[in-house]
C-alpha cells in the first residue's frame, strides 16, 4: 500500500472540504443613500442609491481580515422621488460599480440638474501602477458629468475630467474645480457654446473648496474660512462679510430614508427570487432562524407574500417562538432582542 498516495489523497479531500462552499447559504442586502437636493417648491428629491446583494464568507474565507462577499446584484442609480404622489423615478444607473472609492455630487436648478460619479483620489496611481486595465476604462467612462432636462427627461454627457459642477441660475453656465499640483483651479463652462475658461488659481492643500453661483455673473468661493466673490467676466474678486449657504436645497439621507421607507426592493429593481434561486420552505426557516440581515428577510416577505396566506404568516411567527425556546442562556436572549423586527415585519403583513 502506497503511503504516499494516501497522504496526497486525504490532503486533496481536506482542501475540497476546505474549500467548498466557501459563502454562507444566505444573503446580506445593503440599500445606502447618498445626501440629495430637494427642488423649489419641495415637490421633487433627487438622490443617489446604492442597493447590493451578496453572500457573506464563512469558515476559512473569512481569514484574515473578514473576507469578501460573493456580489449577486449591484446597482447604483441617481433618482427623484415625487413626494406627493409617492413615485419612484430612476433617472441613470451607473450599474455594478466595483471599488468604493467613487465621489457622488449633484447641482439643481428649476429645470435642469447635473450629476456625475466620479472616481476620487488616487485612481491615477492605480491606472499607472496596476495590470488592471479596468481602472482606466471606469476613469474614462466616469470622469465627466450628465445634463438632465427635468421637463424633458433628456440627458445629455459632458466629457470633462472635472470635480464639483455647479449649475447657472439661466441653466447655461458651470463652474467646477480641477486640482492642480498645491493648487486648486476654478474654471468656467458655456454649455451652449461649448466653450471653456480658467476663472481663478486658489491656492490651498484642499481638493474640495466651497463653490456656489451668487448669480449668473458672480461665484461664490471659500478659502481658509473667508468667503470670497469672483466676477466671471473681469474675474474681480471681493470678500464677503455676509455669512454664505454653500449646499443650497440639500436634503438629509434621514428624510429621503423615510419618505422612500414603503419603496419595495423590487420597484428599487432587484427582485429576490430572479437572483437567488432557494426553495420556499428554505426561504422560510432563513426568517426563522434570522439568517441574513433584516432586509434579507424583508425581500423574503416581499416575494412570497403573493403565495402567503395570514395563517401562513401566524405559522411563522410560531415556529420563531419554537425556536427561539429551543435555545439558551446568552443565545435565547439574543435571538428575543434581533427577532424583535422581523416579528414586527411579519404582523404588518397579518394586519
């Protein structure tokens, strides 16, 4: 008997067993928002979001420093939301974008708004060092910023490498940042005409430097805690006494959370079972069990509700009790505390 080829055997089926099934059985759903603009009159909110699905890593692939989801779905988009009448509207997606070192910014103005996603600092360095050619192509595709006509819902692309955008009150004019060695240059943009200028050279160590339009003519700029004012045309500049508002119609992540809290996963464009094929009863005990996170079981419900029936919701809630009684000590009373949400999920449901 070969020793030898045993040895290599049992190592090979250890690394399978090692290996297989490196994810869990379930899935962790993310939905992180992007402070947006609200418009004039207080009907319309603009905001990016973010929604991600992936299976977190278990056992070995957790090592050493956590691991990496396995990502099913990934979408990033810029929306309005119509606040009276509760209607979602998505305006662009940026689809899967890999990294997180991206730079969301959004200008508005009574007919139009500008956004764009930008890659932050230091992707030049990743595109000159690294084999990946991918960085180079996202810095290419990203680096410049959309027109949207919000009474004609078209969008049209600018192809500038520019930080920071901001609209004109006449909607023709914008002016953005670009960093320049120890410096900061801001520069001017006619958009009819296609024409742009050097306005002024800011010296700070500051990549992001307050700009707001005081009005078709003038620019408000901020350095070093002075509020300066600069004239586009005989670029004059004056300082400001006067206290300055430098994120005009600006909206808290908090209330465009709650105004979009009935928003289901699926009007958000991700809809469970298209992308996470798992029997019924399994999807069940995963609420059961609270395998995943809230909004893992929250698309759950979401889903299956159609085939759910209130007894069905009433079994649900049973087998938790049956479960969470099956446990003990420090395991019981944790499973009271984190099943508190998915049981308050589930009676809405009844109710």
């Amino acid at each position: 008997m070969d020793y030898t080829f045993f040895k290599k055997l049992f190592n090979l089926i250890l690394i399978s067993l090692i290996f297989t099934s490196c994810y869990e059985d379930f899935v962790v759903i993310s939905s992180d928002f992007k402070s947006g603009k609200i418009n004039q009159d207080s009907t319309q909110v603009y905001f990016f979001h973010t929604l991600q699905a992936g299976q977190p890593p278990k056992g070995i692939s957790r090592f050493p420093d956590g691991g990496t989801q396995k990502i099913i779905y990934k979408s990033v988009s810029l929306y309005s939301f119509d606040i009276e009448n509760h209607l979602l509207n998505k305006i662009y997606n940026f689809g899967n974008l890999p990294y997180t070192s991206w730079s969301e910014h959004i200008s508005l103005q009574k007919n139009k708004l500008i956004f764009s996603i930008k890659p932050t600092g230091g992707w030049e360095w990743r595109i000159k060092h690294s084999s990946n050619t991918l960085f180079e192509e996202l810095f290419k595709k990203y680096k410049g910023f959309y027109s949207y006509n919000l009474t004609t819902k078209t969008l049209d692309y600018f192809d500038y490498n520019i930080n920071c955008p901001e609209l004109s009150p006449d909607e023709n004019q914008i002016i953005y940042l670009i960093k320049d060695s120890s410096n900061v240059v801001l520069w001017h943009l006619t958009v009819n005409e296609n024409s742009v200028r050097k306005l002024k050279t800011i010296q700070s160590d500051d990549q992001q430097i307050p700009i707001k339009w005081k009005d078709n003519n003038n620019i408000f700029f901020k350095v070093d805690k002075v509020i300066n004012v600069v004239n586009i045309d005989s670029r004059n500049i004056e300082v400001v006494n006067s206290e300055v508002e430098f994120l005009p119609k600006k909206i808290s992540i908090n209330i465009i959370k709650k105004l979009t809290s009935e928003i289901s996963f699926k009007e958000w464009g991700f809809s469970l079972t298209d992308y996470w094929k798992k029997p019924k009863i399994e999807l069940i005990n995963d609420i059961v069990v609270l395998n995943g996170n809230l909004n893992y079981r929250r698309a759950i419900l979401q889903n299956i509700s159609n085939v759910l029936s209130t007894k069905d919701y009433k079994d649900i809630l049973i087998k938790m009790d049956k479960y969470q009684n099956s446990l003990e000590g420090l395991e019981k009373t944790e499973y009271e505390i984190y099943s508190k949400e998915t049981k308050e999920l589930i009676n809405q449901y009844i109710n």
